[in-house]
C-alpha cells in the first residue's frame, strides 16, 4: 500500500536546497482507465523498475519490482504516454541519523511547476503532517498532479 501527500512548492524557495538530482524516465503502458496502472521507470544509474499501482490518490495499492534493463526496453514498445522529470530528496530529519525520511522533489521537464511527495505508514500518519512553509497548496485529492495525468501520449 502506497500512502503519500503531495504539494506544489515554492520555487525560490526549494531550489537553493536541491543537489544531486537524477533523471527518471517514466512510461505507462495503459490508461488511466483501467483498475490498474503498469508503469516502467529508468531511475538512472542502471536501476529499473515495473509499477503496478490500483486506484486512489492518497492511499492506494503499489506493487513494484525490479526489472533489467532489457525488460525495460522491451516494455517500451508498449508506452503510451511518458513524463520526464528530474527527482531529487530532501532529508525529513537531517539531525537524526537513526530516522531516515526524505521529501521526494520532482521537477518535470514539461510543467512549470514542482512537487513535493511525501510518504507516509498510515493514513492517520498522512493526516497529522504539517508540511514545510515551501510547500504552498497540497494536490493530494487533485487528479491533475498525478503524473499520469502530466505524461505526454507517445507519438505512434
């Protein structure tokens, strides 16, 4: 079970504290309409990953596993649409070396704008959040900011 909150951020605000970010290429190979999503993922650096996610916006079933790059390529054939972004992770508690939680920043190559995702054990977890002052409208509820909704159809 995948549970997160997502806001769109503060731009002047956040840049200064992102570093080392990665490119991820990601392709859905269905749409949105079906009960359940297939996405494939290259997280750079020789990492690939196939996502099956069912419906909901904040909480929601996930099941991912880690594919070749073969098999990712081979999926490729079968993309509909793809979003690029470039993601990068801010330490939740720097002070604490024993807790490790990081706001996942996306930046998308095709939208003005930047996200901040940020997962969590529970739903009651999720709702107790209060998240930082650059994080200035939460889009958890809002469909449009699945990155679904924000890939590009692949020109076929």
């Amino acid at each position: 079970m995948e549970i997160e909150r997502k806001w769109l951020v503060d731009k002047e605000k956040i840049t200064p504290m992102l570093d080392h970010g990665f490119k991820v290429e990601q392709h859905y190979l269905n749409d949105i309409e079906d009960d359940w999503l297939i996405r494939v993922r290259d997280e750079g650096c020789g990492y690939y990953v196939l996502t099956l996610k069912g419906k909901g916006l904040m909480a929601r079933p996930e099941l991912e596993f880690e594919i070749t790059e073969k098999e990712y390529r081979d999926s490729l054939e079968y993309s509909k649409s793809c979003v690029l972004k470039t993601r990068f992770f801010i330490d939740l508690f720097p002070e604490d070396v024993n807790c490790e939680r990081w706001y996942e920043i996306d930046v998308f190559d095709d939208h003005d704008f930047i996200i901040c995702e940020l997962e969590f054990n529970t739903v009651e977890e999720a709702g107790e959040f209060n998240p930082p002052d650059w994080c200035l409208k939460e889009v958890t509820c809002d469909s449009t900011y699945q990155n679904i909704n924000l890939a590009r159809p692949n020109e076929n």
